[in-house]
C-alpha cells in the first residue's frame, strides 16, 4: 500500500434509529444537533478524516402521491439545514474535516462562497463543500423556480458556477456569463486555499466534471471491479488534462456489518435487510424518490409487468422489470439494503481483510462509511465501527490515527493539507 | 422570570470572528437577553450563530440578517434549524440597508437590484409572508413516532403552503419541524410613519418619544442606547435597551460591570420569545 486510507463518515441531520434495536429512548432528540456534535467528537477523537453531512430540501411525494409513505421510511424527511450544524460541529471539533452538502441550482453562487468561506474560518481551515445539482423538482420550486434543469444542463451551469465561487474566494467578482451575472466585492478569504471540493458525479458528465474540480470524489461503483473502472476512468481524465492524478483522492461507499463473530454479524445483516421489517418500504420508498415513478402503483408481490412505462428514470424501471422477472418487487427489495460498493458482513478483522483485499486491488483511495439516511443510525453502529473495525485497519497499516500533542490547533494543519499529505 | 433587571438585547458591532465569538461568550455570562450578530462581519451570522450555540448556553442568537441576500426558503430552513440547534433561542434581525452587488441568473425570478424603495418595501413584506407561510407548513406534534405503526410524522399535519406572492414564490414546505419557538423571534428597528414588518416580536426606537407608536405595533420595545455616549441607562418607557454602536473591549467592559452588572445576577432562560415577549416580562429599571 501506498498512502494510508482516507475514511469518511457520511450522515443526515435526519432522525436517529427510533423503531430498531439500541435506538436510544429519545426519538425526536436529534433536532437539537447534539447526536451529531457528539459523533462528531467522536470521530475526531477515533481519528477519522471527515465527517461528511448531507443535504436536501423536498418532503418527496413520490411514492403513492404523497407524504404519507416517506413520513414513515424516513429517507429524506425530516431534514435541517446542514449548515449551523456544520458550524456547532466546528467548535466541538479540533481536527476533523467537515463537508457539507450545497446545490448549485438551489444558492446564489456568492451566498454559497461566503457560507462556505464562513465554516472554513470557523472550523480553521476544515471545511469541504460536497457539491451537488439537485434533482427534484420539488426543490426547484421551493427556491421559485418552476423545475430544474436537465442533467447535462445543470452540469454545464454548474461548471460556470464553479468560476464564480472560486472567484469570490479569491477577490471581487464581475461575472457576466451565460447563465449567471454576479457583481460582488468578494466572499471573505478562506483560510485554505479554497474549501476541499467534494462531489459524487456517476454518469459521463458528472466524471468530467469531478475530474475538473474535485479534491476528493466519493462513488458507488458496486464491486471492485467496477471500482477500479471507475478510479482510473477518473485518474486518466485528470491525467489527460495535464493534471497529477494523486491531486483527487477517490473513496467508496461502504456499511460494514459487524459483530464479534462472522456468523454474528450475518445474522445481523440478515434481520435488517429482511422483508419482515420496514426495509421493504425504505427500499420501495427510496427507489421511488430516486427513479420518480411511483412503485406504490405495481403489485409489490409479482414482477413489474413488462408493459409498463413512465415519465421517470425508465432506465430504472427497465431494470426492475428484469430483476423481478422471476420474483417480485418484495423479494428482490425487502432482503438487501442500498447499493455500496463492497458488501461488507463480518468479524472486524474479516471486514478489514475485505477491505485490505479491494483497495490492493483498486489501489485506493478510502472509504466514506454511510448507515443511513434517517432512522438508522444509533451510537451502538459508531462504536462498533470505531472501535471494532477502525483498530482492525491500523494494525494492518491501511489507517494512521492521528498522534495529538501540541496543541489541537498546532497539531491539526487544514483539512486540504491532510488529504494532499503537504 | 425573576427580577427586575431590564430586557438587553446587543447589537454586537462588525469585529474579527474571534473577538465576536468571545463577545457572544462574554454576553451570555453576564444575563444578556440576546446578541444581534452583524450581517456584514466576515462570518455569516446564522453560522456563527450555530458556532455558539454549546458554549454560550443561554442567551438569544439573533441574525442579522437582509432578505436580498437568498431566497426566503433558504432563510426560513436556516433560522429554523438554528431555533432547533439552540433549543430555541433563534432570532431574525430584518436587515432593510438596501442591496449590495447584483448577482441574478436566467431564471427571471426577481431582483431587487433596480427597484425603487416602495417596491422594496413590497417585497419584503412577500419575503416574510413566505418565510411566515414556510414556518407555519408544520403544526405542533406532527412528530409522532409511533412504533406500532410506523409513522415518524403525521402527514395530516404537514401542510404545502404553496406561497405565490408578487415577487418570491415557494411551494414547501419546510423539510423538518418547527424548532421549539414555532418561527424565531422577529425584532426590527421602528422609525415613525416607516413600514412595520407583519410578525414582528420586537422593536428598537432610537427616541424615547417613538415608544408609545412602537406599542400600537408590537408588546416589546426596546429603545437604543450606546454609542458615543457614557456607559449609562436613561429612564424610559420602553420594556429595556438595545445597545448598540459599543466596540468589543473596554468599551463592552465598562457596559456590563457597570449599569448592566446586575442581569447577571438575575440570569434568565427560556425561549427566546417568551424571554422578550413573555407575560411577566420585567419592568425596565431607569439607573441613575
């Protein structure tokens, strides 16, 4: 191995586990943040680089018409703003990186600058900007616009968006652009060069745009095929372009089971990915958000029939006409959980060996651990990850935790700095 | 609450973001009702805000902050979430200074970079309606979380208030439950015959002769007090101060050690709203 990984906590200012084993007692507590600064604490304590929170703004209705069935999955609503949350964790923190999630379609460009410039200082040099396009419609209209812009197009607007925020990092900005016309004297300087630039792009125009921009790209290629595909697919771009490919680190999305045992942890794995819980309409519910097509509308019990079209992602319905072809909807749903790159299920030191294994194989970069969205996550998981899994990793070299002394400012150098090993 | 002590709100003056942060800290431990942070500092006042809230456990967090700036779902979602983050004690300073920059794209949703002050005046009485409109989509106890049935929320208590007023539409609503206060508390500054924001929880006159208009308005006013002036109260009619115009240091100092050294025996809590509005709210106390 080269570099040590890069590990990456992602999680939703959403609720916390309330109907699962280990839940709490208190389930409305999570507004008040004070889960999260705690975690938060103790990911910067356990060493972990970032923590990464996630964003959106719709109470989706697309599942059966309305709110009624996302009100019970939870999968993006209730949500709070990410940001005053990212500002509390900047004070109970002292060396942890911080991303937050912001869409280009959804801010001012010189609002979104001075916001994120506003946590860079705050936290010292620490704050990431996950960035986004959105895709709801809903979203759109709750900022006054009547829907959103195709994918490509919001690609493109967000290339000339980027210009303008970097810009503003840098000084005053007079932008007269195709899409954007921005006169300001400036956001206040960060006090990294610029925030770490995050962003997730999957499809062709998401890659190029990742590879422009991106310090750091976090991905769901499924296996570690696919991985390596999509690690070099990026590596070459940045290459091409005449830029060090090492500039952009590339992490996977990943949710170790654990348990102190393999059978222990398969166990687990096989009661809360089972059709005899909610996880069925987690999974319908998330997948109807996703795709906009309301799967309430197809018998959940037989295949999607093969007649069946929709104004949605059809790609994704094609697809789920081929995967319940010989089963149904509950089968191929109910007993799996969200789409990860790697599905990891075992003792700690089982996981890390699968772990260990796909990044020989990828070559890097880490991993963004994720237990979500909302009404999942519990202290128990934390704990299991960071103090079962995360030893696991440093005893085999893959991990570095950090050695404190000298004062948590002294010690602790800009989030960018970390990732760039400078 | 308890005692006598006026009702003090600080208009905390544009500083270093250490030297504020350090005024906020200072402010709390000495019974300060609530802190203004600056809309032109070079942090963002929500996040400062934000940035206080688990060390500065008691005081109002109160942004200034323009409607210009944003559209009003994303001031209505921020400020909600800071009420929820410090467990309601959020505020909304309406910033009314006129816009700065321009920055505009090919939506043709309004600006208000060309527009005359009495359509300003308009649109900002939209952008409240909106953000009021926004704060009022979730009623009370829509948060259910009911293990038998499965329900984190009722849906019968979320509402789409589809506010489409003359320049700010917003479909909503809000993707998360009110904080603590409902809507974070309104304050505003009143000058005779100049519009009154709807909604308004608080506000400062700078002439003790403007509190009576004040009160056909509002149940709590504040009248201004700082500046280049002794560090001293004047006797008034209205329910306590606003101090303004006083820099973070020496000058902050002789203010709290001196008329204002006695809230901090009396320290009071609460949500914010019923600390400044509340029934029982304390008398103002002229010092000689």
């Amino acid at each position: 191995m080269g570099k040590p990984l890069t590990l990456g906590w992602f999680v939703n200012y959403m609720p916390t586990g309330w109907n699962r084993p280990f839940h709490g007692g208190q389930p409305a507590a999570w507004q008040d943040g004070q889960f999260y600064v705690d975690m938060a604490r103790t990911l910067d304590r356990a060493g972990i680089d970032f923590i990464m929170l996630e964003d959106s703004s719709v109470v989706p209705e697309n599942y059966g018409g309305d709110m009624t069935a996302e009100f019970m999955a939870t999968v993006k609503s209730p949500k709070h703003d990410p940001l005053p949350l990212a500002a509390a964790i900047a004070q109970a923190t002292d060396r942890l990186g911080i991303v937050t999630t912001m869409s280009t379609s959804l801010y001012p460009p010189e609002r979104l600058a001075r916001l994120q410039a506003s946590l860079d200082e705050l936290s010292n040099g620490r704050a990431g900007w996950n960035i986004v396009t959105s895709f709801e419609d809903l979203a759109a209209q709750n900022v006054g616009l009547e829907k959103l812009w195709e994918h490509d197009e919001r690609y493109a607007r967000a290339h000339e968006y980027l210009d303008v925020v970097t810009s503003a990092w840098q000084g005053a900005v007079d932008h007269d652009g195709r899409f954007n016309q921005v006169v300001s004297p400036g956001s206040p300087m960060p006090v990294q060069d610029r925030p770490v630039l995050c962003q997730a792009g999957g499809s062709k125009a998401g890659m190029d745009f990742a590879a422009e921009w991106a310090d750091l790209i976090v991905s769901v290629p499924v296996g570690v095929e696919a991985m390596k595909a999509y690690r070099d697919g990026i590596r070459s771009r940045i290459a091409e372009s005449g830029g060090d490919p090492d500039r952009c680190r590339v992490l996977y999305m990943v949710t170790p089971i654990l348990g102190e045992t393999d059978e222990e942890a398969q166990a687990k794995r096989a009661r809360m990915y089972s059709d005899a819980t909610d996880n069925y309409l987690r999974r319908i519910v998330q997948l109807s958000n996703i795709s906009e097509i309301d799967f309430s509308k197809f018998d959940e019990d037989e295949p999607v029939p093969e007649d069946a079209t929709t104004n949605g992602a059809q790609s994704i319905l094609d697809t789920f006409k081929r995967l319940t072809k010989d089963s149904s909807l509950r089968e191929v749903l109910g007993n799996s959980g969200e789409s990860t790159s790697l599905d990891l299920c075992g003792s700690p030191a089982t996981v890390a060996d699968q772990m260990e294994a796909a990044m020989e194989e990828v070559g890097g970069d880490g991993f963004l651990l994720f237990h979500g969205g909302g009404g999942i996550i519990t202290r128990r998981y934390l704990d299991e990850v960071l103090d079962g899994l995360v030893p696991e990793l440093e005893s085999r070299g893959l991990f570095e935790r950090p050695v404190r002394g000298g004062g948590p400012v002294a010690a602790s150098g800009t989030f960018r700095g970390r990732l760039t090993g400078a | 609450m308890t005692g006598t002590a006026p009702l003090v709100v600080w208009f905390a003056t544009t500083d270093s973001t250490a030297r504020l942060g350090r005024l906020v800290l200072e402010l709390d431990a000495a019974g300060v009702d609530a802190v203004v942070l600056p809309g032109d500092g070079s942090v963002d006042p929500v996040l400062l805000a934000g940035f206080t809230t688990r060390t500065a456990t008691r005081i109002g967090l109160v942004a200034s902050l323009s409607p210009w700036v944003q559209p009003p779902f994303l001031a209505a979602r921020a400020l909600n979430t800071l009420d929820a983050l410090s467990r309601g004690r959020a505020g909304w300073f309406l910033d009314t200074t006129a816009p700065t920059g321009r920055s505009g794209d090919d939506s043709g949703r309004w600006t208000p970079y060309d527009a005359a002050e009495a359509e300003l005046v308009a649109a900002r009485a939209d952008y409240l309606a909106a953000t009021e409109a926004l704060w009022g989509s979730w009623e009370e106890g829509a948060i259910v979380a009911d293990v038998a049935t499965g329900r984190y929320v009722d849906a019968g208590k979320v509402h789409v208030p589809d506010h489409r007023g003359p320049y700010f539409a917003s479909r909503g609503p809000l993707n998360a439950p009110p904080g603590p206060q409902g809507r974070p508390t309104l304050l505003a500054c009143f000058a005779p015959g100049a519009d009154v924001p709807a909604g308004v929880d608080v506000l400062v006159v700078t002439d003790e002769a403007h509190v009576a208009a004040a009160r056909e308005h509002t149940a709590t006013v504040l009248l201004a007090v700082g500046g280049a002036s002794d560090a001293s109260l004047p006797a008034t009619t209205a329910d306590g101060y606003a101090v303004r115009d006083v820099a973070y240091g020496s000058d902050s100092a002789a203010w709290l050690h001196g008329p204002l050294a006695d809230l901090a025996e009396t320290p009071r809590g609460g949500l914010l709203r019923d600390r400044l509005t509340g029934a029982g709210a304390p008398a103002a106390v002229p010092t000689a």
